[in-house]
C-alpha cells in the first residue's frame, strides 16, 4: 500500500524537527507540541513549499517561527504554571545553569556532522544507538562510537573555553 506524500514527509522528517525545536525550547512537551504543528501547517499549508530549499530547512522554518511565537506569547502573558521553576535554585543559580546550557548549545552548534545529529538524536531525540544506525544507514555500533566520539569532542571544547 503506497504512503500519502505527508506521511512519508512526516515519517521522513520527525525527528529531526523534534531535535531541532528541543534544542530551542528545552522541554519535552513544548517540542512534541511544536513539531505537532509544524508538520499540520505544513500539510495544510504545502503550496507554501517552492522547493527553494530543503524540505528539512522548510520544515525548520515553521518550527522556528512557531517557537518564537510560543515565546512572544508567553512574554505577553506571562509563564504558564507549568512553565514555572519548581527546582528551588537561586537566581545565581539558575544564571550560571542557563550560561553553562548556552555554552553546551553553542559547542553542539560548531561540531560537525555527523557528530551533532548522531548526539542530537541519541540526547534529545532519546533514541537507541540502533535507531540512529538505522536513520544513518549504519551499524549500531557505528552509532555507539560516533556518539560516543561526539561527547569527547563538546568536552574538549568545553574544556578550552574554561
């Protein structure tokens, strides 16, 4: 039976989506909820797609936005109560947390591929080594050790700016 053209778009491009909006939003379900939505206006919205780009690059475009959007409406209305520190960290703490995550994001940024997507994936996207062979086209162990190879790599770098 032959896959619908969203279905093999949405099947295709999931979990990059996923790892690309956890990345900005930093919350599980914030994420689930935005690539949700991007992929629905996506397919309510596919004469906005030219081909002038990456179906991937589109696709992260939406989610970008809609992720901005999140956020202006939160700065207009104030967090949700879900949205809410409950960790009972200090305002130095939670400044030093928020600078040490900007800096791991900003090495994560700069390493090179296949590295940060195999990282992205297994971190973010919470997949198994076998799942990330098989988006690579690989073996699990080849995964393992990328992943593994990527790790070393953002704590050199991490290292060298301390």
């Amino acid at each position: 039976m032959a896959q619908e053209p969203n279905e093999k778009l949405y099947e295709a491009y999931y979990m990059r989506v996923f790892s690309y909006v956890m990345t900005l939003a930093g919350n599980r379900t914030l994420a689930e909820e935005i690539t949700q939505e991007t992929f629905f206006r996506a397919f309510s919205r596919q004469s906005g797609f030219h081909g002038e780009s990456d179906e991937a690059t589109w696709l992260c475009a939406i989610a970008k936005n809609l992720f901005l959007d999140e956020k202006r409406r939160q700065r207009r209305c104030g967090p949700l109560p879900h949205d809410l520190p409950d960790s009972g960290k200090t305002m130095e703490q939670s400044a030093v947390d928020r600078d040490a995550s900007f800096r791991i994001h900003q090495a994560l940024h700069d390493l090179e591929e296949p590295y940060r997507e195999a990282f992205e994936l297994r971190i973010f996207g919470e997949l198994s080594f076998r799942e990330i062979g098989m988006i690579f086209g690989k073996t699990e162990n080849w995964a393992r050790v990328t992943y593994h190879r990527a790790r070393l790599k953002l704590q050199e770098r991490m290292e060298k700016e301390q």
